[in-house]
C-alpha cells in the first residue's frame, strides 16, 4: 500500500522519536555529529520533522539495528560507493562476535552440565575426573589443575588429573597430601632455607608423589596418561615437573624456605 499527503505534515521531535522507535537524546545526537539535518523550526521554535527527516531517521535506525555503526551510517549515505566495503566489514565483526557468543554459550552450558568451577577446565581435564562422586575433587584441585592448564596446556592438567584421581580414591594418601600440606605451610613462619626441616620435608613429599605414582599405575591410570601425552621420557618428567614449575611462574606469597622445599622436591623427582 503506498501512503499519500494532500498536504505536507510536520511532527515534533518527540512524536518523530517514539514512531522511528528511538529516542529525541538520540536524535538530536544524530544532529550534533551531522548524520540527520537539522530540521525546519515551528513559531514555538521547536524542530519539526517533516516526511523526508522521517525516512532518514528511519533508515539510520534501521543500520543501527543491524549493527552498523554510526560513522558507517553517515558513509553510506554520503558515498554509496562506500557501502559495500561498510557491510564487509560489518559482516566481519559480527561473524567473530558470533563465535565468541557460541563459545561463551557453550562454557555456560558446560558448567550447567559439569558444574562450577569444575566445568570451567577443559573436556580434557573434567572427562577424566567425571566418575569421581560429587565433592571427591576439591576447590584445591581445581585450582591446581587451573594453574597448570594456563601454563602448561590441558594435557599437562589431564595427566596431572590422573593424582587427583589417587587422592580422591585412596583416603591414606590424601591424608598424608594434607599433612604435609601443612607441614609445608609452617616453613612460611620464619624458617631458614638452610633448615634441615626443609630438606626432611622435600623428602617426604618426594617419597609421597612416589606412592602417589604407584597408585596411579596400580588403577591402570597411567595407560590413560600414554594416550594422551604420547612422548620419550625426558618430555615425560617434564610433564611431571609441571606442578613444581607453576609454582615459581605463579605470584605466590611462599618464603624462601617453603619454596626452596618445592623446588628441591622437584629436584628430585626429575633424578628418578
């Protein structure tokens, strides 16, 4: 249907607003950087917009919509030659917006399914873990699995959920994770690094990480480790060292003596 006046008709910015589904601030924006023309002014001295001002207004609303930015709008009405290049270019932007919204999407829906934080790691990592019942893996796991995820790469942090695993299934072992936990935390209190108690405590959490592998490989977990990290063995205590190395990448307030305690564990696990 085709629409004809008898006579011109002019409306006041706020009705010319509310039919353009805008608003009159965003109007006489689009006057001050010179996209709309300023209009005629009634006896009252108020803007009146009259049929073209209303097909404008219509059409600049119409690119916003679509996501084309505002200097874009005024180039496509100023230089048509220039509109093709415009809405490539547009077409570009949205078309990467539209992959980080699916891969957002999907995050969102992966922590709906896994849980939060857990669902935050990589399939990886989480598929691994999946078996274990609700609250087996810890806040702490999880963020030791982030740690060496971010430096490491997921594979490094699915090997590295093969210990997890251990703990989770073999009470006397977490046990034993927690005491020296512990035992680890109270060199931050003033210890010297040349403490023999520093030495004492790399050895036992060396000997520790040893009964951990051993229960790793008894529960056929290191078959799925091969799988994943297929490499000679010099790659394999690299791996190994992950842990150890994310500790000294990451800010963490240790003293001396707690760290040269994780760095000396280290040591010796890459001697084996």
């Amino acid at each position: 249907m085709h629409l004809s006046f008898t006579s011109p008709r002019q409306v006041k910015i706020g009705d010319a607003a509310a039919f353009a589904g805008t608003t009159p601030r965003a109007i006489r924006h689009y006057h001050q950087i010179g996209l709309l023309r300023e209009p005629e002014r009634g006896a009252d001295g108020r803007r009146r917009y009259g049929y073209d001002d209303m097909i404008r207004l219509l059409w600049i609303r119409r690119m916003a919509e679509a996501g084309v930015g505002l200097d874009d709008v005024r180039a496509a009405f100023d230089d048509a030659q220039d509109v093709d290049e415009n809405l490539r270019r547009l077409e570009e932007t949205l078309a990467a917006q539209e992959v980080e919204i699916r891969r957002q999407l999907t995050a969102v829906r992966r922590l709906r399914a896994v849980g939060s934080p857990l669902g935050l790691l990589s399939d990886l990592v989480t598929d691994r873990l999946a078996h274990l019942p609700p609250g087996a893996v810890r806040q702490s796991d999880v963020d030791a699995l982030m740690v060496t995820e971010r430096i490491f790469g997921p594979i490094a942090a699915a090997i590295q959920a093969g210990s997890v695993i251990v703990l989770a299934t073999h009470p006397e072992l977490r046990a034993e994770e927690d005491r020296l936990d512990a035992a680890e935390e109270s060199l931050d209190d003033g210890v010297d690094p040349d403490d023999p108690r520093v030495e004492e405590l790399a050895q036992l959490r060396y000997a520790h990480l040893k009964a951990v592998e051993r229960a790793l490989v008894a529960a056929g977990l290191d078959a799925v480790e091969d799988e994943l990290f297929e490499t000679d063995d010099d790659e394999e205590h690299d791996v190994q060292m992950s842990v150890y190395e994310a500790f000294t990448k990451m800010p963490y307030d240790f003293s001396p003596a707690r760290m040269r305690c994780v760095v000396r564990s280290g040591q010796l696990l890459a001697q084996d």
